[in-house]
C-alpha cells in the first residue's frame, strides 16, 4: 500500500521501544510503524517516510534521549509547517513539570503518557490521535473505520456527502 500513514516511536531503549511496537500491532495492517533511537534518528525516518511517498500521522515520543530531547524534537515538529499537521504524544517517566509545559505550548502537545503506561490506555490514545488526524488530513475516511474510531469518521462522511 502506497501513500501510508506513519506512526514513528521515539525511545532510547531497546526493550521499552519494542514494548511499545508491541502493543502497537493492531495498527500495522492499516499503519506504517516506524521507530527510531534518538532524534536525529527521527529525522532521518522522517524524511525516508516523505521520500517514500509516506506521511507521519502521530509521533509517540519518550523526553529523555541521547543528544536532544524528545520535548524540543516535538517543538521543532510543531514550529515547521511541513510537520505541523503530526499529532504529538509525549510517552515518559522523566519530564519535569518545565518539560511538560513547554510540551505543551511550544510543542503543541496533544497528549502526554507517564511510564510505565498500560497497552489499553497507549492503544486507545493512538487511536484517539490519529482519528483526529485523518478527520484533518484525509479525503477517503473509510479505510480506517475499522480501526479508528467508526462512529467519528462515519459522521464525518455523512456530513461531507451531505455538504457536497
């Protein structure tokens, strides 16, 4: 399938990052998942997902990296217009209140997920952010109704058919 949405995990450590691909596989029929180890790592998958045709949808995020933090990672994301469009969700044990709060406004945060999380809980977050994304970015919204929240997106193609 061409033209997927990704979703891109950004964590430092091996086992949580594979937890976290874990509890994200009822997405990957529908769903390109990414990871990457730190930031710049990120950046590099990235810019292979627009390479490839591909768009980042949401971003799952751990603050304490290698290099650069994942809270200044989600604010460059929201300061570009190219990435501005990507829901962001910060997934961590270690960000202070300072943190959190400029996740918040410079990061335009869209949700924030303390360690250790449950899989439910992370699954239903992934969901929420990206039915909200493909409301926002897509034409064809039947696709992800089987996965995504049905009852959001086919109201939403009942009020575009109606509109049109």
């Amino acid at each position: 399938m061409s033209n997927r949405i990704v979703i891109l995990c950004v964590e430092d450590e091996p086992e949580v990052r594979d937890s976290i691909i874990r509890d994200l596989q009822p997405f990957a029929g529908v769903f390109r998942i990414e990871a990457a180890e730190d930031v710049a790592d990120a950046r590099h998958v990235l810019q292979e997902c627009i390479d490839d045709g591909d768009r980042v949808g949401l971003v799952l995020c751990d603050h304490v990296l290698p290099g650069e933090t994942g809270v200044s990672f989600l604010v460059a994301l929201n300061h570009n217009e190219a990435t501005k469009v990507i829901r962001r969700v910060l997934l961590t044990g270690q960000a202070g209140q300072e943190d959190t709060i400029q996740a918040v406004n410079e990061g335009g945060l869209d949700y924030y997920i303390a360690k250790p999380w449950r899989a439910d809980t992370l699954r239903q977050v992934v969901r929420d952010q990206l039915t909200e994304f493909v409301l926002e970015e897509e034409d064809d919204l039947l696709p992800y109704v089987a996965l995504l929240d049905s009852k959001r997106l086919l109201e939403a193609v009942s009020q575009r058919r109606s509109d049109s």
